[in-house]
C-alpha cells in the first residue's frame, strides 16, 4: 500500500509540475512559437491479462509532455498508469509507467508509437494461483513492467481528441513456465490539450 500510495504521488506530483510549467511557458511566448505542449487523457481500457485467457476492465490516464518536432516527428515524455475496475475472477494488474512517445501530426489524426518501463502489481484472485510445478499459490508479486505501444488520437477541435490505443506489456511472475506474463490492453479515451499550439 506504501508502495502505490509514493508511484501515485509521483505521478500526480509530475502531471501537475508538467502542467504548471506548461502553462508558464505559454503565457510568456507566442502561440506561433511555442515548442512545448502538455497534452493529458484518461480512458477505459480492456485488459487481456495473459493468465489463464483472464481479462480485466480498467481505467487509464497519463500525460504527454511534447517537444518541437525533427524530422516530422514530436517526441514526448509521457506518463502514464491503468488501475482495475473489474478484476474479473483470476488476477487483476496495475501499473505506472514513463518513458518515450514519438508523433506525427497529420490533421486530424496524430499517430503515436511508445516505449515505457515503469512497476506493476499481479493480485491473483481467489486464493492466488498456482505455480507451474504446482507446489505453492502466488498472491501477489510486484514487477517491473515493459510496455511497447501504438496508437492515435483523432482532433475534434483544438482542445479535444479521441483517443484509441493499444500496449503490450511484460510482467516477471512465476505463475508461467517463461516467468513471465504478457497483456494486451486496448484503450479508448479523450485526450485534453493545454498549453498554446492545439491539436493539428
């Protein structure tokens, strides 16, 4: 519980500096020459766990911090995390993730390819589930987490996006035979800009 209060913290601490700094920088240059957007979105999300054809229904949110662009391309620190609402009946994941975003605008979609690492959490449900050898039950355990994504956000004006997205993520569990577990989540959201430039 320590544990996800403090990435919780973090997270919030970071998406409201990121904010904060944002909107400074836009006040004090012109729109024209703004190079740094702050972009936040939540959504919900269908999380095929990768035990035991499990899945789950969670909400997610992050932030994308966006820098001018080269060769087309913006890139971005995003962060981002995915919390359960429905753990289903076998095991419910959580995370908090950070790490590259690169974008292209091409009105009135923006097509984005990530790569984050960050920790998560597999609670297993049910009296926890069992080892491939079969001699004990895992409860819980607590990973690291790689996730490489695609996705994009289709501009509605210039403060609004809808959002669709899809990660796959690698947990370390020794409920596998591999020791580790892969999920597919697909997400859909809306997507918030602030900050001078706008979605285009």
């Amino acid at each position: 519980m320590k544990k996800r209060a403090c990435i919780l913290a973090v997270a919030a601490t970071l998406v409201f500096a990121l904010t904060s700094a944002s909107q400074a920088h836009a006040q004090n240059i012109p729109t024209a020459v703004a190079r740094i957007q702050l972009y936040g979105w939540a959504g919900v999300a269908g999380n095929f766990s990768g035990v035991a054809l499990a899945d789950n229904l969670d909400i997610t949110a992050g932030a994308d911090l966006e820098f001018r662009p080269f060769f087309s391309l913006y890139p971005a620190l995003e962060v981002r995390g995915l919390y359960p609402i429905d753990s289903g009946h076998i095991v419910a994941e959580k995370n908090a993730l950070v790490g590259i975003r690169l974008a292209r605008h091409v009105h009135p979609f923006i097509p984005y390819g990530d790569v984050l690492f960050g920790r998560g959490q597999l609670n297993f449900l049910n009296g926890g589930y069992p080892t491939p050898s079969g001699t004990y039950y895992v409860l819980s355990n607590t990973t690291n987490v790689l996730s490489l994504g695609a996705g994009t956000d289709y501009a509605l004006n210039s403060r609004f996006a809808l959002k669709g997205d899809f990660q796959f993520q690698r947990y370390a569990s020794p409920v596998t035979t591999t020791g580790y577990v892969y999920s597919k989540v697909f997400t859909v959201g809306i997507v918030y800009r602030l900050g001078a430039r706008g979605l285009r």
